[in-house]
DNA sequence: CTGTTAGCGCATTCAG
DNA sequence: CTGAATGCGCTAACAG
C-alpha cells in the first residue's frame, strides 16, 4: 500500500469539523477555544500522529528558533580534536532543554577555500551560529564571518568580537598545588603548537603558576612543539621525553597541554624501565575521552565544556534578541581532574 | 541600521523587470529563458546576495532532499565511539559531493526513553534516515524505527532489514598472516563485548582466520571482556594482560578488538619490562586517531568509513526513489593498517 | 521560442 | 470561534 501524505491541520480540521485556527490555537495554545474542544481536537491530532511541518512554519516565521553549531574541520585531522565530540553532545542536551534546533555544520577546509559561506547561512533556517575553535586551520572562514552583518555569531575558545574562552588559571594552580603537594620540585612543561589558543593559554596559565609557587622550571625541561599531523608529533614528543628523563637530574613530574604529548612522555619513561605515576608524575590537558582511553588514566585539566555551550548560547541569544549589549568575551574556568597518573615523589628524588 | 530583509525572488524581478518566473527559470534551468535575460537576472542575484529560502523551497518540493544521519548517543560514552567523527566527516564530504542536506541527528538514551521519535522524523524535513551502530544502548529507537513506514532507514554496522556491515575477514586473515610471517606462533585474542556486532564480528573472523593458517591459541590466552564503562575496564584489561605476560610461556603478539585492550596489553608489557614491539607485538582496532593517539601508533584493523558512508546512502537512495528492491545487506572489507606496534618476534622464542 | 499569470503548499494570525 | 490573508519559491497552463 502507498503511504498517505502526513496529515495537515486542514485534514483535523475537517475531522473534527472546525476551523483550521482552531485547531491552531488548540495545538499552540494561542488564541481562545474552549476546553471542551481543545481535547477533541488534541485526541484527534494524537491519532493522526499530526506533525506541523517544519517547512510551514519557517515560512510564517520572522525567527526560526534554530542555531548552527559550526565545526571547521580539515578532513585529514577530523578526528584530533577530542572536543568536537563533548561539545556536540553538550549542545544537543542544550537544545533539548531549551526547545531549539541545533544544526552541526562542518566546514572543511577544501570546501571554505572555494566557498567560505558555512552551508547553514545558506537557506534562512538558522538565526545565528556558534562556531568552535580550530578555526586558525580554516582562515577563509573567519574573514567570512567578520564580514558578513546577517548572522550573530559568538566563538567558542577562540577570539572574535564575542567569544567565550576557557581560562585554566585555577587549574594550572591546582595542578601544580598537587605536583608539590606530593613532593614533587623537579617539574618539566610541554606545550603543543601556541597558535592554537588552548596551548597558548595553558602556557600562560603554568608559567603563572609557577611563578606564584615559585617553581623552578629549567630551560631543558622546558619543550614547545609545533603542530605536526598525527604520527610525526608523537615520534617527535617521544624523542624529546626520552631524551630529558636520561639525564641524571631529571623531572619527575611533566606538566603537558596535550594528551599525546601525556602519553608519549609515559611511553618514552616505560620503556626506560620507569613507571608512571610510581617514578614519574604526568598530567594532561584535553578530554575525559583522551583521558581514560588509555592507562594510566590521566589526571588532567578540562574544559568545562557544559558552561562553554550554555554560555555561548546565552551570548548568542542576546545577540539574536536585542539591540543589548552583552559582555563581549567571557571566560570559563577549566577543571582539574584526577586520576592515575600523579603520586608522591620516589624517596630518592625528595630534595629538601 | 537595522538590516534589511534577504531579497526574494520577487525583488530580483522587480530590479530586472521580468517576472518571478523567469528568475526561477533563470537561476535553476529549468523552463525557456534568453541567454540574454538569463545572465542578467542571474548578474544581479549574485549583487543582491540571493539564496533561496529553504522553507520555501520545502513548501513546494514532495521530497526534501534531506537525510538524516541518526546517532544513537548515551552522554556518558559520548567518546567512546571513535567511530563517529569519521563517519560524520564522511557524510559531510558525501554531502558536498552529491549535494543533499545530511542532517545530524543525536539522540540520547535518555530523551529516546520518552519519546523514541528521533527529531529529524518530527517536521518533514528529511527523505529518510542513516543509522549508525551502537543502537544496542537504545534499544527504544530501534522498536520506533521497525514500526514507523514513513521514512525508509538504513543500519551501519548494526543488523537490520537494510544494513551495512563491515566485514572483517580479510583483514583478519591479513593481520594473522603478518604476525605468522615475522614469526609469532604463540598468539593471544582478547575481544570486547560481544553484544557489539563489531567485536562479535571481529572475534569470528579471528577465529575463521586462525583456523585456516592452523594456529593455536590456547584458551588462557583468550579474552572476552564484558562491557564496562571507562576507567573500569581498562583497569580490567591491564590486570589480565600482566597475568598472562607473567606465564613462563607467555604469547608474543596480542590481537585485540579494541584500541583501549591493545593499549592496556602494551601498559602491561611495558611495566614488566617487555618491550613493544621489540618484545611485544599487538594489533588493535578501530579508527586511525584512536590508533594514532598514543604510542606505539597501533598497527590495526580499521572500517573503510568511506565505503560505509558511501553505500548505506545508495541504498537509502534506492529505497526512497524505489519500489525497487534492493539488496537487503551489504557488507564492506575493512583493512589492516600497518603501524608501529609489530615486529619479528625475539629471537629466544622463536620455536622451530 | 520567450515569456507571464495564477495558483499551490501549510501553519499562523489579523480582522471579523 | 471562523474566514481569509500572509510568506516565497516553483510550475502547469496560457499568451505573444
């Protein structure tokens, strides 16, 4: 049998033998009608399994309640960037609770070069958008954003004229605060590419730190790498880690900005027959994902990914709404996580 | 100044004098217009920055030309699957290529629990529905999809009326014919919840694979592990791992159908002193980053997203412009990818 | 061959 | 509570 065509509220109109903006204002709860009406239409349209159609709705709208989470991604690195998986997920919740249609679009690279307009600017069936960092990989878009007047659009850990960012300040002190709490002086930083706002401001956020608690950290345990795809990093954060812990003093506690980095400095100390966390302390800064996907798992700084996507939407919807002006940039406190990875000094390493 | 409106096609009319009709003709190629006229409604579209409205545009058309890429979610193990950001990435480049609107559509175990209709089914804006794997942690979804016929849907990864299903076999006569080819004859599995149509596949391809270059695996050196979340598992892996290391006679090469199982093994070889790949070999599996995301990067077994992508969107294409029957369930070959993490097996174990 | 007119589709809402 | 208008892109039917 084919399938009938949904129905309209034309067709529960006639059902129920009343006016379309009946059954308008009884779905909707606008307008006037009386109780007793209201619930037969209701049960009519529960039969019918009525669904507005979005497309009809769009059409009389001047808003169209929904909002484009856009992503930029270079296909090739699609998966580096653990975040993109707990922000969407965050957004999606977000949506639930606050009844809007969040609507992922993701930019490649390829495609803004040719064509920086996001897909989502495209048709009108979005009000504005939040766009998520990584944007340095995709410059065309950005210049885009900036000059288009339509579309509000506030930036999540990225600068931009309104953006929220996350500040790691409180938990570089606490990463630290635990390191020499446990005994640990000897502390070595490794930061990934600082073009990257997230490195950047975790260096920031250590170097300060540091200076508060007046750690010592040596020029050689000292590492900044620059961005590399995949493998090659890696290669490259091993060699330096293997490197650092032969030398007789070395640290005994890494603080890194990026997992892999994490990892491969825990790699690099097994295999000189040190273990971690019972010879070497090591943190990491990224997702609970990357962090417990491996062992052991990583005591690390996270982003408060939840506050990100609400805070970023209540930005945009001010901007959406009013003529009112909001704080341009805000900024959410990362958090420090525990986990498996950091533990009291070895006894033949205490100083002092 | 407030800004104004975005044009219509009836502004484009007016400002080149025709009617609304040859501006739809012009700009879609469709009906008879003069080269003449044509490039000139087309000129000035392009200076009023038209784009046509989607909701209007839905209004018309009886089919959308929309699909929507259903993710079963629940928050918690959001990351787990590392799956979804290829396959997302994937539908995107598809997307581009073919020109249809993917629509991504995350539903939580959670809001799937009080209604199991999946959004994107809600306002008539997709033609039919992609569904990835892990449906077994929404079992609600799965019930709505089977009983609803409005929207034809296809299954990756996940047995279904229509489906497509990565096939493991080769891959894994390939993976077991490289550990045999450098010399490893004493070879532990260890599988993931078998519940999961991935490492329940994964397991008899093994297995078929072992069988036909004859080699034995004893049945301490077989491992399935139930489904935990996190940190518990892995904690699980590990303790498993170094039990089996710590046998005299202990397996020189591990194959995993988990990137987290492969990444425990070498955690556990590591901190006995064993070496990997040197002493070691594992194999793992599932997506590049997750392979690429620490060290050792894992030689291992990866799904072809592409093909994957590819072929459950021809057959959702066929099912919705069809009454043509299509072919029920297809299957796609994934491959080994050869990393770091597999070497000749040591000398002193080398048995005849 | 080149073009126009007159609706269509459907949920919402203003004027009765 | 009802009737009719609105929003906009598409297209069958018709005219020059």
């Amino acid at each position: 049998m084919p399938i009938s065509p949904p129905p309209t509220i034309i067709d529960i109109a006639k059902r129920a033998g009343v006016s379309t903006r009946a059954v308008s204002s009884a779905l909707n709860g606008t307008g006037r009608v009386s109780e007793q009406t209201r619930s037969v239409i209701r049960q009519i349209a529960e039969e019918m399994r009525y669904q507005p159609r979005l497309a009809a709705q769009l059409m009389r709208a001047r808003t169209t309640g929904g909002v484009a989470l856009i992503i930029p991604t270079d296909q090739a690195e699609a998966s580096e960037s653990g975040a993109h998986g707990p922000l969407m997920t965050n957004f999606v919740d977000l949506g639930e609770t606050e009844g809007i249609r969040f609507h992922f679009d993701f930019v490649s690279k390829a495609r803004a070069a040719h064509d920086p307009a996001p897909q989502s600017f495209k048709g009108a069936y979005v009000d504005g958008a939040i766009v998520t960092d990584s944007m340095p990989q995709v410059p065309a878009l950005r210049d885009y954003l900036m000059s288009q007047q339509r579309y509000p659009w506030v930036c999540i850990n990225e600068e931009a004229p309104y953006c929220v960012l996350s500040d790691f300040d409180d938990a570089a002190r606490e990463a630290i605060r635990l390191l020499i709490g446990v005994g640990h002086r000897n502390i070595a930083f490794a930061f990934g590419p600082l073009d990257f706002i997230s490195h950047a401001s975790a260096r920031s956020s250590f170097e300060k730190a540091a200076r508060e608690y007046d750690l010592r950290v040596e020029n050689e345990s000292r590492a900044y790498f620059p961005y590399k795809p995949r493998r090659e990093g890696i290669a490259e954060y091993v060699a330096w880690a293997t490197e650092v812990l032969r030398r007789p003093d070395h640290p005994t506690a890494f603080l890194c900005s990026d997992m892999r980095i994490s990892r491969a400095v825990i790699y690099a100390a097994l295999r000189q027959g040190l273990l971690v966390p019972e010879d070497i302390s090591v943190t990491g800064m990224g997702t609970t994902g990357d962090a417990e996907k491996g062992y052991p798992c990583l005591t690390s700084i996270e982003p408060d990914f939840r506050a990100l996507a609400e805070l970023s939407y209540q930005m945009l919807k001010e901007l959406i709404e009013g003529e009112q002006c909001v704080q341009s940039t805000r900024r959410v406190p990362g958090k420090l996580v525990s986990r498996d990875s950091v533990a009291n000094v070895p006894r033949g390493m205490l100083c002092g």
